[in-house]
C-alpha cells in the first residue's frame, strides 16, 4: 500500500507514480518550474488534504514535472518556498 499522504487522500493505487523508459533521453527540460506552477501549487498544498480534487490536480503536477526531470519537492525546498514543509509531508514518505 501507498504510504503518500496525498495518495491515501485521493484513494486508490499511488497517484504519484511515474513509470517510463530506461532509454536515452536528451535531457534538454529546463529545471526551472515556472512561477505559475509553482502559484499553483501553493493553493492546491493549502487544500490538498481535505480536497479530493486539489489532491488529484496536485498529484497530475508532481508527475508531469517527474516526466520532465524536475524533483519538484527538492526544488521547492531548494528555493525555501513557504509551503516546503506542507508539500514534502504530503508526498514524501
């Protein structure tokens, strides 16, 4: 069973899973998230908990950024955004 808080508000299987192929890829994504993401992010962290669909859109995010190289928490606790803390208890383990 999943242990993410953010999976377990959602319900299901892990919904912050990312699965791809072990080939080659050119690496070329930028590492910057862009500031309307992370705005995004920020109210969806506020809800997540209690809000189904903020849990779902927030998951959806963090996969998309995966798929693109980007460790969203270790970027997130990198810039100390205010929300760090909230974020990395909702989808660390």
């Amino acid at each position: 069973m999943c242990e993410h808080r953010l999976c377990r508000s959602i319900g299901g299987p892990c919904s912050l899973k990312v699965t791809r192929s072990r080939g080659c890829r050119p690496n070329v994504t930028s590492k910057e998230v862009a500031p309307d993401v992370i705005d995004e992010i920020r109210r969806l962290v506020a809800t997540a908990e209690h809000d189904r669909t903020a849990a779902v859109r927030l998951a959806q995010i963090v996969r998309r950024e995966a798929l693109d190289d980007r460790n969203l928490l270790a970027l997130v606790v990198a810039d100390e955004l205010d929300f760090a803390d909230t974020l990395a208890r909702l989808i660390g383990r």
